[in-house]
C-alpha cells in the first residue's frame, strides 16, 4: 500500500486536537448539471442504497440520473440564495460559529473543520487540512443527532478509508450520536418556543424526521427508535399531551415502504379530523437544506392547505445559533475528556519535584 507522507516532518510540535464536522452534502448549483454529479456520488453509496450493486448501478444510470436531475434542480432553485446551497452556507457558519464557542472554552490549540460527504469540502480534503495544521488527535462529529448508518455509517465509512492512506496516523474518536443529549433537547425547546412566542402557539406540533426504508429498521438499524426518542424528549419538555404532537416521516425515495407514517399523508388527514393549525419542526436535520427548506415549508404546506389547513408553521433547524453551537461546544468537551488539559480553568498539574 502506497502511504501519504506528512507535508513536514516536525514531530515534537505543540499538540493539536482537530474536529471535523461532516454533513452530507449539496449540489454546488441548482443546475441540471450540477444535481446530476451529486445525485451520481451520493446514490452510489451502498451505505445510501443496500441494494445489489448491479442491479442498483443499471437503474442509477438507465433511470435515476437521466430523470430525477432535472426536477430536482428546480427545487434547489426555489430555495437557493446568493449564498448558494443553504445547507452549504449554514454549515460553514455553524462551524464558524462553533469554533468561536470552543475557543473560549478550551486551552488546547484546536481546529475547526468542515466535511461533506457527496460534495465539496470533502472528508479527504479536510482530514488533510487538519493534519496539515499538526492535529494529532481528532474528534468526528457526524451532523446527524440520531445514529443511521446511512447518513452516521458512511461518514465512519469515508474518514477509516482516508486514513488508510496515513502512515501517522492521529488518535481518533467519533461521535455516534447525540438524539438524547440533554443540551440538543434543550436547544430544540428553545427554539420551538421562541417560535410560538413570536408567530402564535398551534394546537399541535409534528415532527418530521428523514425516513429510510423500513427494512433498514427489520435488518437492525436503531434510526426508527432514536426519532422516537428525541420525539419523546422534546415533546415532555415541551409539557405537550399526547394529543398535541406526532412524529412522521418525510423524502421518501422509490417504490418499496420506508417508515411510517409519511409526513405527506399526515398532513393531509390533518384537517379532515380537526387539525387546521399545525407547527413542523424536524429535529434530524442540523441545518436548513432542500429536505426542510422546499420538501417542508413549500411543498407539505402546500399539501396542508389544499387540504383544508388554515395555518403551518415551519420551525428552522437549529442552523448556526448559539445555542446550538453551544450543545455541540458541550458534546465535544465531554468526548475530548483526557485530551491535554482540554477544560478551561483545569491546568497540567506540575511533575513531583518541581514548583507549581
């Protein structure tokens, strides 16, 4: 096996904790184009798609990606910025904002780093970025709060395959998931009640978490009860009966069942048994992209209201607000524990023998 070299060879220099954030990724323009070359690695993924390759590939290329581009561009162009890709433009300023947030808590020399798993920046590239600045010790941070392993699963996939090539290679830990942790709760209540606060409390509030093929879940896959479970949490600190909130499930893709129940459907029985007035959050998303942004507050509206729905309210990912840089701050102190001092105020004790 070829191995890649450190670009400098200093091995006694100051130790560097790095974090990489990963995410999925985006097209980098809403062009026909431009979904197709993303469409084409992202659905490639066996991670993705667990169907047999060959079969799978032949539908990818006879079927998928001379169709689906096209439309699907024109549903980034209903939501892109002069920004760009929402989900490109929240991610980077998350990671700014978060590296703010570290840097007045932790006394270790530390870097803040960007992934995207189907499109640039990335993990190879930023992975060498870290390196590059001397981290020896990394911490992964998959922007996913529930574990699946398609979304968790292929970023583990990607960050061992580029390490492969390392011949140094650097302390690594990851982060699995976050679905329950106390601050992510926290941040999610927050931010639903500063909502109501501003536009009007709804009679109910729905969470519409992205589905994976039901068969996933029968095969072993944890995602279904980890929605669940955030649900539940934020939800009881919500202090909402069990009549004033569900859970649903949204982007369903191809013919075979995924999990139930199908935001769409759910939307559009609303109104018929008395829900006209409805608030959707969708708590696995980190940031706003084209699954919230359009699939959410444009076309499930929509559906809502032809439905016979009065209002729908669209609660925005946690994006890059304080608090939620604060509750990843928080996540990544308590999993660098025993990484050189990492605690604000907590300092190397002094060897025996020597004043402090």
């Amino acid at each position: 096996m070829r191995y890649v070299s450190s670009p400098d060879y200093h091995h006694d220099g100051a130790e560097r904790i790095g974090i990489l954030l990963v995410n999925t990724g985006t097209p980098t323009a809403p062009t026909t184009a431009a979904v197709r070359r993303f469409l084409r690695r992202f659905l490639a993924d066996p991670r993705v798609v667990e169907l047999p390759r060959a079969l799978w590939l032949a539908l990818l290329y006879g079927v998928v990606l001379p169709l689906r581009p096209a439309r699907t561009a024109r549903r980034y162009q209903a939501i892109w910025s002069a920004s760009g890709s929402p989900l490109a433009d929240l991610s980077q300023k998350l990671r700014a904002e978060l590296a703010g947030t570290l840097a007045q808590q932790v006394l270790a020399p530390l870097s803040v780093e960007l992934a995207m798993l189907y499109s640039p920046p990335q993990v190879r590239a930023a992975l060498g970025r870290l390196r590059a600045c001397g981290a020896q010790r990394i911490l992964v941070v998959p922007l996913y709060p529930q574990y699946c392993g398609a979304t968790t699963g292929a970023v583990y996939d990607q960050v061992n395959e580029e390490l492969r090539h390392w011949r140094w290679l650097p302390e690594l830990r990851f982060i699995a998931e976050y679905h329950d942790h106390p601050g992510y709760i926290e941040a999610l209540r927050a931010s639903v009640a500063a909502h109501w606060q501003r536009h009007g409390r709804s009679p109910h509030l729905l969470m519409s978490f992205h589905g994976i093929p039901e068969r996933y879940f029968h095969q072993g896959d944890p995602y279904f009860c980890k929605c669940q479970k955030s649900a539940r949490l934020l939800a009881d600190e919500l202090l909402l009966k069990d009549q004033e909130w569900s859970v649903s499930f949204q982007s369903r893709f191809g013919p075979g069942d995924w999990l139930k129940p199908y935001t769409a459907s759910v939307l559009e029985a609303m109104p018929a048994r008395g829900v006209r007035d409805v608030t959707v959050i969708c708590p696995g998303f980190a940031v706003d992209c084209l699954e919230t942004l359009e699939e959410i507050a444009i076309e499930n509206r929509t559906r809502f209201l032809r439905a016979g729905g009065q209002r729908f309210q669209y609660v925005p990912a946690l994006n890059a607000s304080a608090a939620h840089a604060a509750c990843l701050a928080e996540l990544i102190v308590q999993h660098c524990q025993g990484w050189t001092h990492l605690e604000r105020g907590r300092r190397p004790q002094a060897a025996r023998g020597t004043s402090a």
